[in-house]
C-alpha cells in the first residue's frame, strides 16, 4: 500500500468511517497465536471487539475454529457464518433461552451459570447437549461465584453434574480488573493473582467430584493475555480486544503504538487558529465516550497516515471534548497549519471495542469494505 492509495482512499471518505490497518491486525493476531502456542493453553479469542465475519477470517485462515461472544445474537451471527463452535461469556440470560436452543441446532454452544437459578433451565432438559461453565469472581466484582466461596462453589457444580444432557466443562474468569490498573506491573499481579484464585477454586470444586473429572480453567483479557509471561493451570485463554488494541491498551503498557490497528476517519469542519482547536465531524456516536485521563479527558488522539496504513500516533493532538456529532482536537502547531476545512483526519480511539460498537462497517485503508453484524 502506498501512501497515495491511503490517502486516495482517506479522499472518498465524506462521513464518519472506522478505518482498519489490516497488517497490523495480522500482526497482532500472529503474535497472540504464539503466545497461546507457546503457554500450550487453547485459543478462544473474543469476537465481541471486532463483531465481524470478515474479520474473523484472519482467524480462521489461522485455523482458529473456536470463539467467544458476548450475546446470543452475536453467537447467533458467527454461526451463520460457519463459526461452530461458541462460549457466550456472560451469565446465562433466563429471558433467552428459546433462542439459545435454537443456535445449539446451528452450533456447539458453551453457556456460564453463577446461580443456582441459571441451572434449573439446564435442569428441565431445555438445552441438551450445551457446555457448562461456571463463572468464578475473582475480584472484578461484575459476574460470577466468589473464588473463595467454597461452599457456593460445590453447590453449583454438584447442580450442574446433577443436570441431564448437559456437561461441566470447568471454570471460567474474566480478570477485568486488569484494565482500571496503572500499567504493566500491576497488570501482572493482577494475572498472578487471578490465577492463583483460579487454582483455589478449582481444587475446592474437585474435591467434591469424582476423582478424575475433567475440569477446566478458561481465563481471558488483553491485558494479561498481552503481558504475562506464565499461564500456570490455565486450559483455554479468551482475549479479544488485542486484535485492534486502543490507546487505553497503550496507557497499561499492553501494546505499543505501531500495534494500533484501527481508527475513525473524521472531516475536519471547523479550524479555530486562535484557541489552537479543530472541530472535525466524529462526535460521541462515532468514537464513543470512553476517555483516557492525560491532563484532562481525551476521547481519542490523531493518527498519521503512513506509507503502509496507519503511522504515526500523536499525543499531541488529542480529541479534548465530544458533543454527540463533534469532536474538538486541541491542535499542536504543524497540525493546524497543514490541516484544512474538508480534510480528512484519523483519529485513534480510547476504547476500540467500543467504537467498532457504534459503526456498521470497516473500510481498510485500500479501499475495501468489511461487514460488521
């Protein structure tokens, strides 16, 4: 890709467009399929950041033909497009289970249970044949039985044992805390941490068990995924947002800038020399309003096309303040001076899951379009 076809492509833009470095996507991808290779652990990436087909075959290219999803319409959406084998990674929603047994006749569907309620449909016969996870807390405080609740913890894998035509897997956590820390360090023991929780709770379960029972352990985040050097005890590891990463990934130390493999192409519609402000069309409903805290909120900062995709990312020139359809980027002097009412600029978001949320489709920076559910 030349720098001319990425800015011819960036010419065509006339609205608010998520644009996507494929290369750096791939690399991303590679060097987190090494990883898992590497820890001898299963990969199971989670398609809830990109929600897209045509993105899931970078990884099915790769021979990845597991995922995870955040709902059933999105279990729902990767079946249909051959995707056979699903973990719906939130607790089992009472309210859906027509719909889960209607894709467990498209697909092989995983399902986590933390109640004794979310057990009984099980119970009843009402989705044979499904996977049984339970979540485990292990300190996030969102979802799921407290590690060290060993009495709630039998409890719920003796129901799930007790359940016809339904099989317990193992346990299953997201350690979320990972993303409010301060950097890298943290971000290690917090893994250290979850997996040591993660080891409790297993033991704790299996005791109760017959001896020998499969049991395994499913963990998953980027910034962990990204960082750690050991996955001790781990079976399966569930990371999605690396596969674009984002600034808050950059701030935890998770990627480094030349990772970041998506932005929102934005118009510049206003130029404001005498407070150093640009004000470009790309409010709250196209980047979100995840922020960074730098001295203030930042939504997102400009990013420099390059010769191949997307290149230089300036701190410098962060989006200050968003309105539901404007942005204002407080502007270093280079970029006010080359930058034009009508012009196009890219800016690299806070949060990448997000603001693919929020958009339709991807445009790769050689013109092609990429279906989102």
């Amino acid at each position: 890709m030349t720098t001319s076809q990425t800015r011819e492509t960036l010419e065509r833009i006339s609205v608010p467009t998520l644009v996507v470095d494929v290369r750096r996507a791939e690399s991303n991808l590679e060097r987190m399929l090494a990883r898992a290779d590497g820890w001898g652990v299963r990969f199971r990436p989670h398609f809830k950041t990109h929600q897209s087909a045509d993105v899931a075959r970078l990884f099915s290219g790769r021979g990845i033909t597991a995922c995870t999803v955040s709902s059933v319409r999105m279990g729902s959406y990767f079946a249909k497009h051959g995707w056979d084998d699903l973990t719906i990674a939130v607790p089992l929603n009472l309210r859906e289970v027509a719909e889960l047994r209607a894709l467990s006749s498209l697909a092989r569907v995983s399902v986590l249970v933390d109640s004794s309620a979310a057990v009984a449909p099980l119970a009843a016969g009402e989705l044979p044949g499904a996977s049984v996870w339970i979540e485990v807390d292990c300190g996030y405080s969102r979802t799921g039985v407290r590690w060290d609740d060993g009495e709630a913890l039998v409890e719920l894998a003796r129901a799930v044992d007790a359940a016809d035509d339904v099989t317990l897997a193992g346990i299953l956590t997201h350690a979320g805390r990972s993303y409010a820390t301060s950097g890298a360090e943290e971000v290690l023991r917090v893994h250290e941490e979850s997996l040591a929780h993660m080891a409790h709770a297993k033991s704790v379960i299996a005791s109760a068990r017959p001896a020998g029972a499969p049991l395994e352990v499913s963990v998953g985040d980027t910034p962990t995924a990204s960082l750690a050097e050991m996955m001790d005890g781990v079976d399966e590891i569930r990371p999605g947002n690396f596969i674009f990463y984002d600034l808050m990934q950059l701030d935890l130390g998770s990627c480094s800038e030349s990772d970041l493999a998506v932005a929102v192409a934005c118009p510049v519609i206003g130029r404001y020399p005498e407070r150093g402000e640009i004000v470009v069309y790309g409010g709250a409903v196209h980047l979100s309003s995840a922020s960074r805290e730098d001295g203030g909120p930042t939504f997102g900062c400009v990013v420099e096309p390059a010769h191949e995709g997307l290149g230089e990312l300036r701190l410098d020139a962060p989006v200050v303040r968003l309105t539901q359809e404007h942005g204002v980027i407080r502007a270093p002097s280079d970029v006010m001076e080359r930058v034009s009412i009508g012009d196009v600029l890219l800016v690299s978001p806070v949060h990448s899951c997000l603001t693919a949320a929020v958009h339709d489709h991807y445009l790769t920076l050689d013109a092609r379009r990429l279906g989102k559910m």
